[in-house]
C-alpha cells in the first residue's frame, strides 16, 4: 500500500503521526490582547495586559535600565560565553539581599541557595520541579499537592500539574465583600495537615490586588509555625506594589525571620524593571543549615542543566549593574516609585469619577484598597462582557483590569462604561 493510499485509508502513514494531538484552548490573556489589536475602534481600552504602560499607554524603558544597558553595551570586555549553571553569581547574590534584606542572617549564614532562572515562571517551574523530587511527601504523610489561593495566577495551577503535584485552591478572595477572605484562609491552614505546601503571593497578589496586612501577615506565620507547613513565595511586584521595596518585601522577610518556616522565593524583575522579554528571574531556598543549603543548590544546577543548561545573560547583567552600583539603584527606586505612584494615582482617579462625579451605585472603596497592577472591579460576567463587547474595553470575564492600562486619556471613558453598565444591570 502507499503512503498516499494509507493517508486516505485513514491516516496511518507517518505524516499522520500526529493525528490524535488535540487542539488546546488559546491562552485566556494573548486572546484577549490579540483581539484588542485587531479592534479597530478608535476608543478601545486595553485593561488585560499584565505589563506597565505610561500615561500614553506605551511600554515605558525605565531610566535606570537605559543607563545600564548603554554602560554595557560600551564595555569591550563583555563577551557572550555561557554564564555558569546557577547564572550569574553577582545577579543572584544581589537579588537574594533585595528580597530578604541586606542584614538578612540567613544570608549571613550562608543558607540560601540562589539560582537564576528564566523570569518569575521559570523561578516557580524550578521551584515545583524540586519539590517534586525532593519534598517528603509521604515521610510527613501529605499528599502530592500544594494549596493556592483561590483565584490566583493562571500559569500557577499549569506549573504544578505538569510536575505531578497537584494543586489545590485555598479560599482568598472574597467576591460579596471584594476583600480577603481572612477567616477562610487561616481555617485552611488551621485544618490542612501539617508540613502542608502553600503558595502565596509575596505582595500585590495577582489578580486581585488583594493583600493580607502585616498583622494578618504575622497571624499567617504564626500558623505556619505551628503546623510545620512550607511557604513557596512568589514574588513578582516588589516595589511595583508600594514603591518601596523594602515594604513589599515585609511578609518574606518576615517568614525568614521566624527561622522555624521552610521556605523558597520565587522573583522576578519583569514588572519592576520592565524586563518582560529579557525574563531575569531568580529562585532563592532557606535551609536550616550550610551543608543543607550546599545540597539543594547541587539539585538545582541538576534539574537545571536538563532544562535550560545555561539562563540568559544580557538581561542579568543589566539588573545586577543596577542593583550593586549605587547612583544606578538610586535611579532605579525613584523609576519604580514613578510607576507605582502612577498605578495609585490611576485608582485614584477612578474612584473619584466613580464616587463623586457620576455616583455611581455601590462602593467602590475596594479600588483604593487594593494594591499593585491589578484590580477586581466586582462586577458580574455580563457586565464585563458588555464593557468588552459594547464599550470596547478589554479585561478578563472575572472582572479583573490591569491599573496600568488607564491613563489620562482614557479613564473617564472606563468610568463611564462601568457606571452604564451597573446602572443597567438586568
């Protein structure tokens, strides 16, 4: 028989190899943007994107990352070898001190294992494939699976299960009051079994906007201290939610400190130094003791090595001229202070709008009380669709915007699609 006979026979020839793959869903968030871009109505708002935007709704080139890479880019003496397994040493070194502070004694102490990675996703990719490995589930009699807050990133839930650990929602959010579910949270916790794995959004949570407060925070570790349970951080806004570093970094540092908490940090410096497409990133792991934390960098440059063999170097280098070189890092607070201030004068805005010039039914407290890009609006699947479809205005169908899409210019126009469509709810 032919190939092309057995191709009409039924599609056996080996260019049918892949007839039984099937088509997966777009991703939620790309659809939403790629269907922004072909909308050609000339007052669309793009409320969906997770990137920081300027008042002109452009991708903004912070000062600092514009300083570092023309220095770079002028020093002969940069070649483009491979960075070592773990990355860049002074990156990761540098990196560790920004997220648990530079008098941290854990760093001190030398228990810190830190390696670069491929952006926040790549930090939380290494971190669930090590626990995969190397987690005891079954010597503390827990199963394979980590509690995530529920709604949290997407990629979240993808990550674990394409590790084997599966994830399980914990309760966060609470949509009657548009606030944290405190009591649900810490109940799961309270009942979880011990030495449980938790993950929790460092700062600015993602996509509610949504943080405990730091008493909350330390009833949170209190809780962790006496189950045993382990805390995988994810941290992706520091300084981006606040404009301080230093107080975004409050809960991780916090957790370090009780010393009793296993834990790991994954970062990322996407947001706060607008390095979307180069992915700088890194995983930092808190051990009891030095050997311990020798140990677990040796299986991190292993799982490494099989995924990625080297991380990026261009992008690595910029952060770390900017995070050791004191008039770049000088630079770079105020470039992180001006983006957040402009997210918090954006919520601002539209509170007042929606408050005090179109009175808008309901309250809206919540917009001032939420923190970092992104906001829950609380409104109902087809109130947000009709702000997509009849305003224009693209956001997720939970009714989840991006802060940094409103600008200026557009702001008004959002304001008054979300008045329209509350006052015409049926």
């Amino acid at each position: 028989m032919s190939a092309a006979t057995a191709t009409a026979n039924g599609g056996t020839s080996a260019l049918a190899v892949w007839s039984q793959v099937p088509q997966a869903p777009e991703d939620a968030i790309f659809k939403l943007t790629y269907a922004y871009k072909a909308d050609q109505y000339d007052r669309k708002v793009n409320l969906g994107v997770g990137a920081y935007r300027d008042d002109d709704g452009k991708p903004w080139v912070l000062p600092s990352v514009k300083q570092a890479q023309t220095a770079l880019i002028a020093d002969e003496s940069v070649d483009h070898e491979y960075l070592s397994i773990t990355g860049l040493a002074e990156f990761t070194s540098s990196a560790a001190k920004l997220i648990l502070g530079g008098d941290s004694a854990a760093i001190a102490e030398k228990r810190v294992a830190s390696v670069q990675t491929i952006s926040g996703t790549g930090a939380n990719h290494l971190g669930a494939v090590f626990l995969s490995r190397f987690y005891g589930f079954e010597k503390f009699g827990v199963e394979r699976q980590i509690y995530i807050s529920n709604p949290t990133w997407a990629n979240h839930k993808a990550i674990f299960n394409s590790v084997g650990i599966k994830p399980v929602d914990y309760p966060y959010y609470d949509p009657k009051t548009i606030a944290l579910d405190f009591e649900g949270f810490t109940n799961t916790l309270r009942s979880a079994k011990n030495q449980s794995i938790f993950l929790l959004h460092a700062c600015a949570h993602n996509p509610t906007g949504v943080d405990p407060t730091p008493e909350q925070w330390q009833q949170i570790a209190d809780i962790f201290v006496e189950k045993g349970h382990f805390a995988f951080f994810d941290c992706a806004y520091q300084g981006f939610a606040s404009g301080d570093l230093d107080r975004d970094a409050g809960a991780v540092r916090h957790f370090v400190a009780r010393k009793s908490i296993p834990l790991l940090i994954c970062q990322s410096f996407a947001k706060n130094a607008g390095l979307y497409g180069e992915r700088v990133g890194a995983l930092h792991v808190v051990s009891a003791t030095p050997e311990q934390s020798a140990a677990v960098l040796s299986q991190l440059a292993v799982i490494q090595r099989s995924e990625i063999s080297n991380p990026p170097a261009f992008g690595a280098r910029v952060v770390k001229m900017i995070l050791t070189e004191p008039k770049l890092y000088a630079q770079w607070q105020a470039d992180v202070k001006k983006m957040a201030g402009r997210i918090i004068d954006m919520r601002q805005r539209l509170f007042d709008l929606l408050t005090k010039q179109l009175k808008t039914p309901g309250n809206w407290d919540h917009i001032l009380k939420q923190i970092g890009m992104f906001t829950f609006l609380g409104l109902d699947t087809d109130q947000c669709k009709r702000l997509l479809e009849e305003g224009h205005i693209y956001l997720t169908a939970n009714s989840r915007i991006s802060m940094a899409g409103l600008t200026t210019k557009n702001v008004e126009y959002v304001a008054g699609w979300i008045d329209k469509v509350v006052r015409e709810k049926k």
